[in-house]
C-alpha cells in the first residue's frame, strides 16, 4: 500500500514536472556547475585560460594582500551600511505614508516605482551629470547666487561613495516600499481597531505591534537588499568608473578586470568566490529563519 501511495505521488502533476525538468537541468548545470567551476578554479594559477595547475590557497593570500581589494571591500562597506539602513527606513516611512488611503495613491506609487524600471547604468549616468559640478546641481545654485556653494561628490575621493549612495537610493527605494506597502496592506484591520480602543499611539502601535508582525518581510527586504550591494557594479562604472584613484572602487570591478582585462583567470575565480562566501552568509541565516525556524516552532 505505502509503494501504491510512493507511486500515485510520483505520477501526480507528471507533464508538470516534465515541463520544469529543461528549467531544473538548466539551473544544476549552468549554476550549481558553474559555482564548482568557479571555486575548483580559483585554487588554480590559471591566467589567459584555465589550465589544472593547483597552488592551495595562494590565489586568496595574494588576493587579501592586494591594497585594491582591501580598498574595494572598504568602499563596499560604507556604502552598503548607510544603503542598507536608508533603504529600507525610508522605504518604510514612504509605505507608511501611502498607507494612509492618500488620493492618487496609484500615481505617487508609479512615480516612486518608477526609477527602479530602469537600468543602473541609466541611473549612473543621469546622476553624473546632476552631480557634475561644471553643468548639475552646483553650478545650478551658484547660478542663483550662491557662488561659494560646493557639491561635487564624484570628484572628491573622500565622499564619492555618498555621491554613489544618492543614486543607488533613489533607484531601489521605490521597490522597497512597495513590498513594505504589501506587508501593511496585509496587516488584519482589526488590530488597529484593537489599538484604537486601547488608547495606544498611532507611532507605538507601529514599533511594538506592526513592526514585529512584518518580520518576515523585513527579512526579505534585508536579503535583497543586500544582494544588490554585493553584486553592486554597472552603477559604479557609469558614474565614476572607480575612481578618483580607487576611491570608488569594489569588489565587482576587481573580478571583471581580472578576469578580462588582467587575464589573471585564478585571481578573478578568487575573488569572485569570496563575493560568493558574503552572499551564502547572507543567505544560509535567511533560509534558515524563514524555513528551519519554521519548521522547529
């Protein structure tokens, strides 16, 4: 009987497990095969092309000695602790504001979606030029009279990652507060009837009630969010292409450049499989609350 039950399971919803299957393949060959290459390789004094020459662990000794990489993962790190909390403390202080039944709800909801419909590299650029001091926002006010006014964030390598953190802002807050909106518009109406009976502040019952009630939201924002930081690129090369010098510098250029440009094949897999390492830290206490917590309770 249990091998009938075994056997009906497998067979159930069979042409769609047949129609997944290209897509299964796909994804174990291309990615879970593309990972163990990766990773093999990067023990390897690979250069032009890969070749089975293994060296242990110098390909990442040379890697953490490298000023370059030290500096990318510093610039990385100011840019994605402000990112992070910017991101989504404004990003749920608009959805909250949205949330309060406002008129033309649908059209402020576009237009603050709307930057995130476009590429980083568009982003990249229209924010070099407003903030080119020669034609953008610094030669706008000085034109209005303020003429010892100074903004020039891409030009000065000790504040260019902020320069970078406006753009980034602007195009990813937008969809972050759309899926905060989602979780307040699924907040049960009658616990904030609840609270209202109760005399609990509108600022309390968000901190104390609702805020803990969107965890698994809040968890998600914080995963995404933060792989987009990791993989941050195409929004640095169309602003600053890394500089002044290595000021804006991080770890995705460090990879392409070795990989296609230095042709340094074993220090580019090196790096790349370090980038790799900081989104499974990411990712293993993510699947870890949202499937084995649940799982345990």
């Amino acid at each position: 009987m249990a091998s009938t039950v075994r056997g009906n399971r497998w067979i159930r919803n069979l042409n769609s497990k047949i129609a997944a299957l290209p897509m299964v393949i796909t994804t174990m060959v291309v990615f879970v095969g593309g990972t163990i290459w990766t990773v093999v390789y990067s023990f390897t004094n690979s250069k032009l092309l890969p070749r089975e020459e293994f060296v242990g662990f110098a390909q990442y000794e040379r890697l953490w000695s490298n000023s370059r990489w030290l500096q990318s993962i510093e610039n990385l790190a100011v840019y994605g602790i402000f990112a992070l909390i910017f991101t989504i403390v404004v990003g749920f202080v608009l959805a909250v504001l949205m949330d309060q039944k406002i008129r033309y709800e649908d059209a402020f909801r576009t237009i603050m979606l709307y930057p995130f419909a476009l590429s980083f590299i568009v982003t990249g650029l229209v924010w070099q030029w407003i903030l080119n001091p020669e034609f953008g926002l610094q030669s706008i006010v000085r034109s209005m009279g303020w003429d010892n006014f100074v903004f020039d964030p891409l030009y000065n390598p000790d504040i260019v990652m902020y320069g970078l953190l406006i753009a980034g802002l602007w195009q990813g807050t937008g969809f972050i507060m759309c899926i905060m909106l989602a979780g307040l518009r699924g907040i049960d109406e009658d616990i904030w009837k609840a609270t209202r009976v109760d005399g609990i502040p509108t600022w309390k019952t968000y901190i104390v009630v609702i805020i803990p009630m969107m965890r698994p939201v809040f968890i998600t924002v914080l995963v995404l969010v933060t792989a987009g930081i990791i993989k941050l690129y195409d929004l640095v090369v169309a602003q600053t292409s890394g500089g002044p010098g290595l000021a804006s510098q991080v770890p995705a250029m460090y990879v392409y450049d070795y990989l296609f440009t230095a042709q340094n094949l074993g220090q580019g897999l090196a790096a790349s499989t370090m980038m790799l390492v900081s989104v499974l830290v990411v990712l293993i206490p993510w699947a870890y609350l949202e499937f084995g917590g649940k799982k345990h309770g």
